[in-house]
C-alpha cells in the first residue's frame, strides 16, 4: 500500500467518480441546448426578410413616396411598415402594405405615404413574412 492509499484510509478520504447515469444525464442535455439552439438559428433565418430604401421622394406637404427593395423566401407573402419623419424624426406617416408572394429575388418597389405635417424622409421600418 503507498503512502497515498494509507492516509486516504486513515483520514476517510475517497476518490469517487460522478455516477455513470449523472455523465450519461449532463451529456444527452447538453446535446439537447446545442441542437434546440441551431434549430432556432436555422427556423429564424429561413423567415428572413431584406428590405432596403433606395429613395425618397416629396411629393408635396400631406405625402412622401418611397422608393424600396425587398428580398423574402420564395413563395412568401410580406408586410411592410413605411414610415414618414419631419426634421426633428418624429413620425408623421406611417402605412403598412402587404407585397404578394414573392420568388426569392429582390424586387423593387414604390409608395406613397399620406402625411399629418411636412415630411423630410421617408423609409422602410420594417419587414415580416406573414
């Protein structure tokens, strides 16, 4: 018996190893987070939409046109929220336009935005695949 094993006996000192069901557990539920994450990864990004402003145009002091682009998943319906600012970017139109399934391409487009007060810009909020 080494010196090692001795004092381990005296003193009531074990080496244990975790239970073999408790390294088996911690296992399977770590490869559940890693899977569970990539498929929220991989949902996420099949529903991605980008939409870009090319231009603005003012039409007058009640309407602002908007000039946009917009890529989604092939045979994907979408809606847009537009959005009209004054000088100080505070939000004086605001119109909300659902664009027909698309084919996976970018596709340009253009709308009016009727105003409450003078507008300085226009843009494209947002995108979601409805």
């Amino acid at each position: 018996m080494t010196t090692h094993q001795m004092l381990d006996e005296r003193y009531g000192r074990t080496r244990s190893r975790a239970p073999r069901w408790l390294v088996v557990s911690g296992v399977v539920v770590a490869a559940a987070v890693i899977v569970g994450a990539g498929w929220m990864t991989v949902a996420g990004a099949l529903d991605d939409v980008d939409a870009r402003t090319t231009g603005f145009q003012l039409v007058d002091d009640g309407s602002v046109r908007i000039d946009f682009q917009v890529t989604a998943p092939p045979g994907r319906s979408v809606a847009c929220a537009l959005e009209a600012q004054d000088a100080d970017h505070g939000v004086v139109g605001w119109k909300v336009i659902t664009l027909d399934e698309t084919d996976g391409t970018a596709r340009a487009f253009q709308e009016s935005i009727p105003t409450v007060a003078e507008a300085t810009t226009g843009l494209v909020n947002s995108c979601w695949v409805t």
